[in-house]
C-alpha cells in the first residue's frame, strides 16, 4: 500500500483522538462533532 492510503487509514484515528481530548463523547455525539469540525475543510 502507498504512504497515501496508510495516511488516510490513520486519518479517521486522529481525528477521533483530537476530539476526545476536549470531552467525553458517546459514538452518535462524536460522528456529529467530527462532521461538524471537519466538514468545512
């Protein structure tokens, strides 16, 4: 696999991880803050 693919994989993880440093999310709640946070970009 390409360093691209490997990046995009890990992309999702970090995300996650960055959001959980603020709060405490449940799955539901943290799908719709990701989507919020990062739809813009």
């Amino acid at each position: 696999m390409s360093v691209t693919t490997q990046f995009r994989k890990g992309a999702l993880d970090m995300c996650v991880l960055f959001i959980l440093q603020t709060d405490d999310f449940y799955g539901y709640d943290l799908t719709q803050q990701i989507k919020k946070t990062y739809t813009n970009y």
